[in-house]
C-alpha cells in the first residue's frame, strides 16, 4: 500500500471513528435530557396560555414590563432567577439553563 492510500485510509478511519463517538455521545446525552425531563423538569414548564389570552392580564404584565425594564420594548429576555436586570449590547448570553422570551404588546 503507498504512503497516499496508507494516509487516505487512516483519514477515512479517523473520520468514521469521530462520526460513531459523536453520534454515541449524541444518543446518550438525548437519552439523559428525556430522562431529566420526565424525572424533573416538566414539573418547571407552565402553560401561560390563559393569562396571555386575558387583556386584562396582558396589561397587567405590560405595566409591570415598563416599571421594571423602564422601557415597554424588551429586545431579549433570559430568566435565569436571579431576579436581577443587566443590559447587554450583545444578544449572546450564556447561562445555565436561560429561557429566551421574545414578545410584542398589541396596540390597543
């Protein structure tokens, strides 16, 4: 075998072993969201469709948006909990385990 195959043939090897350990890690680590999601953190998630379905609500929350933000326009919001507010000028933000909401108060 030539030096050219001996090299083409240990890429293609290292490429596929790569690709099976991605693929592994992948399927494990989906496995473990799933099991973290039936365990624990569906219990965290909160269907907010019948407060955001009430104007009387949704006024609610846009007063309280302006107070606490002293704007009524929100660009990008991260709950994290710590109940904190820190403008970025950049919209990537790492955290633990953010939840982004992107919302618009209709006129009216």
């Amino acid at each position: 075998m030539s030096t050219i195959s001996q090299i083409y043939s240990s890429y293609g090897e290292a490429l596929t072993f790569s690709q099976d350990k991605y693929t592994e890690l992948y399927q494990a680590r989906a496995r473990n969201a799933h099991t973290f999601y039936a365990a624990f953190f569906h219990k965290l998630v909160v269907s907010l469709t019948s407060i955001f379905s009430d104007p009387s609500a949704r006024r609610h929350i846009h007063r309280h948006i302006e107070r606490f933000f002293g704007t009524d326009t929100i660009d990008f919001v991260a709950v994290d909990g710590t109940n904190r507010k820190i403008p970025f000028q950049d919209f990537i933000v790492f955290l633990p385990v953010p939840m982004e909401l992107r919302a618009s108060q209709p006129d009216g």
